[in-house]
C-alpha cells in the first residue's frame, strides 16, 4: 500500500504536451485545472500557449490568472 501512495505521488508525464500543461498550469498558479491545460497544449501550439500563460503571469494586475488565459485563448484579438 505505501508503494502505492508514493508511486501516486510521483509525476508521470510521458509527453511533450503533457509537460507544457503541467508548466502552464504552474506559471498561472492554477494546478487545480492542470488537465485542461494538458488538453489544451495536446491541441494547440504548445510553444504560443506557454507564451500567453507568460504574459498573463506578468501583469501584475490580473486576480485569476487561469480564467484570464482562458478568455484571452478565446478571444486572441483582445490581447
């Protein structure tokens, strides 16, 4: 049973797409939602998603970092 619970806890990232959505979630401070960033990054450019959730991270002013994202993916001229 305890090798189980540690086995659990270690990362099992197998993919490009899958690390790219575990740092998006990381740099937005939203690990919560990390499998729909993977999803995200699975579909789209993993390289362009990392530099949004970048921008969004950096401005100081932005409460929910991860909604944000969302909103800005959806709307790409709003930026």
């Amino acid at each position: 049973m305890k090798e189980l619970e540690k086995r659990g806890k270690e990362s099992h990232v197998y993919r490009k797409y899958q690390l790219v959505g575990l740092e998006i979630s990381q740099i937005l401070e939203d690990e919560k939602h990390k499998a729909l960033y993977i999803k995200l990054a699975k579909e789209k450019s993993g390289e362009r998603l990392l530099r949004l959730a970048k921008e969004v991270a950096d401005r100081q002013n932005v409460k929910n970092k991860g909604a944000y994202f969302m909103y800005l993916l959806a709307h790409p001229e709003k930026k």
